[in-house]
C-alpha cells in the first residue's frame, strides 16, 4: 500500500530517469571521444590521473580500481592513480600550500603530456581541481571532466565535458558512476597496441 514515504522516491526515480535520458540522447558521441582519449592516452605508454572531493572522489578511487584491476572482461592492469588516495600528501600539501593545491600538486609532480587527467565535480567549480587542470594544461596533458549542473568553470578548462544537466548531487552522482562503467566496458575490450615513444 503506497504512503506519503513513497513520494521522495519516486521523485528521486523521477529525476534519475530523466538524467538517464539525457545521457543517453545527449553524451553518447561524448563517451565515444572520452574512450577514444582514454585508448590514445594508454597506446602512448601515458596513465590516468584522476580526482574529486567527497563522494567525486570515491568515484575517482572506484575508476582507478575497475583500470588496474579489471572491469568484467579479463586483461592486463591498466595504469591508473587516484590523487584522492595518499593521506601524507593531502594534508602535507593542504597544510603547507593550502587545500586549493591538493591536486595540482600532485598532477605538477606526476604528470607528463602524455597523461589524461579525468576530473570528477558535481558543480564544475571545485576549486583545488580547476586548479588542478590548469597545471595539467600546463603541462599539456589532455583531461576529460564529469561534471554536473552547467559544468561550471571546468566545463571550459577540460577538453571534454560530459556533463550531467541537473541540480541534484546525488543523480549526478549516479551518472557519474554510470559514465564510469560505460567507459570502462568500452576499455576492458580494447585491443592495446602499446606505442613506442621516440
């Protein structure tokens, strides 16, 4: 028998829906270009730097584990770092240089042009990973940013956007994890050929 508890719920599933049609009619050809980045990132003999605050950075940790370890399909780990991982860092970098240089940090010290950094914020304005995907594009390094809501700043600073067009955090979120799984299932049945660099 339905109650008034159900109507969060399904307001909730309402809107996860929605956001499922939207990724579905708008990011596809999107997800297309995020695989093919990832594929020429890893046949360059380059890694993944990726990173987010909060539950952005769960999801960080969660992609780099599906890479190193495997998604579904059974292959060679894949090189990839969550910067959201190392507690000496994070607090050594927030206490000396401040909490907006957590990330960029770490991308100025481990990054090479041949890298891809993947960027995980909900609004597009987290402040320490805009920073962070300024010194990657110092750097030249390429980035790919989930994003939610407008995008935000970092809709302009990545190279490419897949963005979730709603409000509420917690379905982005859920995209996000989504967006994840699509692009590793892309990864995990990909024939590398690794590349030499001259």
């Amino acid at each position: 028998m339905a109650t008034e508890t159900d109507d969060p719920f399904r307001s909730h599933l309402t809107l996860h829906h929605q956001a499922l049609m939207s990724v579905g009619q708008d990011l596809v050809p999107l997800i297309h270009q995020a695989v093919e980045m990832i594929v020429t990132c890893l046949e360059d003999d380059g890694k993944l730097l990726i990173m987010g605050n909060g539950g952005s950075a769960a999801d960080a940790q969660h992609f780099a584990a599906e890479l190193v370890g495997r998604y579904r399909a059974e292959r060679d780990g894949l090189p990839a770092i969550a910067l959201t991982t190392d507690s000496s860092i994070l607090t050594a970098v927030g206490n000396d240089y401040g909490f907006e240089q957590v990330f960029a940090r770490q991308v100025a010290a481990l990054a090479r042009p041949e890298d891809l950094v993947v960027v995980l914020s909900t609004s597009g304005n987290s402040g320490n990973v805009v920073a962070a995907v300024r010194t990657a594009n110092e750097i030249g390094c390429r980035s790919i940013g989930l994003l939610g809501r407008d995008g935000g700043a970092l809709r302009d600073l990545v190279d490419l956007p897949l963005t979730v067009p709603v409000e509420s955090t917690a379905v982005v979120q859920e995209m996000h994890i989504l967006l994840i799984h699509l692009l590793c299932e892309a990864v995990d049945h990909h024939d590398f050929e690794r590349r030499e660099r001259s």
